[in-house]
C-alpha cells in the first residue's frame, strides 16, 4: 500500500513539473527571437522611431555653455538695470542678448558684444517675419488667408504662431526671389544696423535665389537658409514693428556723456505701419500658445510678442528669439541668439527672455520709465540724414 502510494506521488510531481516546463520553453525562444532581430537592427517602424534615428546622425562640436562672454564690453552707457537683467537671465549659455529702445535705436544693453557685433548666423525661423511683412505689403495674403497645405488650410496667425515652414514656403513661392529681395534689403538685411558701432559686422544676404537643390526662394523665406543675419539687424527691423514703421540706426553710447548727447537716427521709414496689426496676432500667438510660450514660464505680466527660429550649420546648433514688451507705458525690444549644440533652440531663447522680462519687471524698469518721455521722432531734415557707414 505504501508502494503505491509512493508512486501515485511521484506519477504527480512528475507531471506538475512538466506543465510549468512547457512555458519556461515558450519564453526562452521569445527572448532568443528578439535578440536576433536586435542584432539585425530592426528598431519598430515607427514615425517617432525613424525621427530619433534621423536626428542621431546630426552631430555637434559647439558648446552651449560659456563663462566670461561678457568680458570686455563696453558698459558705461549702457543702462545698468536693462544690463544686469540680461546678465542674469543668460547665465553660463553661450550666446548674446541685445536690448534696445524702439523709439530711438539706442542700445540699452548689448551682453557678449563680441557675438553680437559678428557676422552673425542663418536667421533660421525668425526669417519669417520678413516673409510675411513682404507678403502682407504686397497684398498677396492677409492675417486670414488660408493657404492650402496637404489635406489642411491655414492663415497667417496661426502658421507664425507654430512657426510652419510650408505655408511660408508656399508664400516665398508665390512673391518670388525679387520680390522677397526687396523687402529684405528695405527691412536693413544686408546692410550694417549700427551707426558708428565699432566691431560691427554685416550679414550675408544672397544676389540670387539659392539652389533648387537647397529648396530655393521657399528655403530662403521659410527657414533663411542661404542668409546670414546679425542680432542687431534682427533687433532693427523687429524694433520698426514695435514703433509702427521706423527703421532707426541702432546705437550704442559708450559714455555716459554720450548718453546725455545722443541723437536718434532715422535710416529710412517703412510703409508697415497698416500691415503690423496683421503680423501682431500671430507673434502674440507665438507666445501665447505657440512656439515661444516658454517666456510665460517666467513672465506673464505684460504682451510679449515674439517670433523663434531654431536651425543648425555645421555642427553648430542656433537659437534665436526676438520679441518687444507691448506695455501701456513703453516698450522694449530684445533680440536672444545662442549658440551650441542640442540644449541650444528657440524655445530656450524664448525662456531666457521671459528671465529678462521677470527681472525688469521685478525691478520696476516699465514703472521708472513711465515718467520719462519717449523721445520724440526727429525731422530728418533738422537731425540730417547722416552718412551710411562703410559696409
């Protein structure tokens, strides 16, 4: 009887133990067929996975850190609020801010002037507003022309808000090469936007429209491509939206003797002032809900109104944000361009900006400037056309 009942146990175990074999076999030839197909590199097909094995062939040799940027700028006339603002919101990044006063052209403060006052870089997405200024004056399109994209339609506002290259394509496309050309030239691209500014450089801007084979005039509006442009070209022509058409020589006192003397100066006035609420939407929408809605990380007090632009050469990553405070008592254009590698992109100039706006406001820089008058616009005939400066 014990015999037996020995072997009826053993006749169970032994089945017991071949049931859980069964799927120990099933996993292990599961995990040995995925090991071969990861050998093979055979990432799943995926849009998202084909995007991260694209973006890990870009490489970059630019650092987006630097310390001692700002050593040697010239500061004394500089305004020691708007320039510790700066200072403080850029940190350790490598890169530039360019403060300014839209109604005279004054530089208030120009942290890392070596970068600033280069030859600067592809404007990348900041070319945009340019494109759309053309487009807008030329009566191609308004703030609610939809232009068909794929399957989809958009407006103006909302392709500047999300930046979208092929609506601004499509327009580039429709102005043409010199067209485009024109308005750029008229907008101070090309041409220094300093008066009297030692160390300034000028950008690049092409006689041609650039190979079909580097997307031609499309490229060229949606994205700069073929166009160098410096922060303080970038900062006049975004100031002529700010005052409502003035293109003014930027200038940078260097004393405070030089503040107490200065002189607006007016290169030329440009008829926007009717198209800007048609371009305004769209850069406060960057902001709001857009491209550049990281400033509202660290700002929300005031309009801010801005446009981003992200885009590498050269295993060189740039960031660009330019954008002015749109307040009842003044305003503000600030110009931020990095350099680097993949920390280095729009939105970040977007952030650093919102720093810079926090400080200001924190200090009470809008609040100060209220009982001071803007400057009042100079008759050029009395001020006097001055010289352009060898370019």
């Amino acid at each position: 009887m014990l015999l037996e009942l020995g072997s009826f146990a053993a006749s169970v175990n032994t089945r017991a133990l071949t049931t859980r074999k069964a799927p120990a076999v099933k996993e292990s030839q599961h995990a040995k067929k995925r090991m071969r197909t990861l050998a093979k590199g055979r990432a799943p097909h995926t849009r998202a996975a084909r995007l991260r094995r694209h973006r890990n062939f870009e490489r970059f040799y630019t650092s987006s850190f630097a310390d001692g940027t700002s050593e040697g700028d010239i500061t004394a006339g500089e305004d020691p609020v708007v320039r510790q603002a700066a200072l403080e919101a850029l940190g350790n990044l490598n890169g530039t801010v360019v403060a300014i006063e839209p109604t005279s052209g004054r530089i208030l403060a120009m942290v890392n002037q070596k970068l600033a006052l280069s030859s600067g870089a592809q404007p990348c997405s900041t070319i945009k507003l340019s494109t759309a200024l053309a487009a807008l004056s030329e009566g191609v399109i308004d703030k609610e022309t939809q232009i068909r994209l794929g399957r989809s339609r958009m407006n103006l506002t909302t392709a500047l808000a999300h930046s979208n290259n092929p609506y601004f394509e499509a327009v580039g496309r429709k102005l043409g090469f010199d067209k485009i050309s024109y308005y750029a030239h008229q907008f101070g691209l090309g041409e220094l936007a300093g008066y009297q500014i030692d160390g300034e450089q000028l950008g690049e801007y092409p006689d041609s429209e650039i190979s079909s084979k580097l997307g031609g005039v499309g490229k060229m509006c949606s994205f700069g491509e073929g166009i160098s442009m410096t922060p303080l070209q970038l900062g006049a022509m975004v100031s002529s939206i700010a005052n409502g058409g003035t293109l003014y020589y930027l200038q940078h006192p260097a004393t405070p003797e030089a503040v107490a003397d200065f002189q607006p100066r007016i290169k030329r006035h440009l008829d926007i002032a009717n198209v800007i609420p048609e371009l305004s939407d769209g850069m406060a929408g960057a902001v709001e809900y857009g491209t550049a809605r990281s400033v509202r990380l660290n700002f929300n007090e005031e309009s801010i109104l801005g446009k981003t632009g992200t885009c590498s050469h050269a295993g060189t990553r740039f960031g660009w944000f330019a954008s002015y405070a749109n307040t009842d008592i003044g305003r503000i254009v600030t110009v931020v361009f990095l350099r680097g590698g993949r920390p280095t992109y729009g939105p970040k100039a977007a952030e650093i900006t919102g720093r810079m706006y926090r400080n200001l406001y924190d200090h009470n820089f809008f609040v100060a400037r209220s009982a001071v008058d803007a400057p009042a616009t100079p008759d050029l005939e009395k001020v006097g056309a001055p010289e352009l400066p060898q370019q």
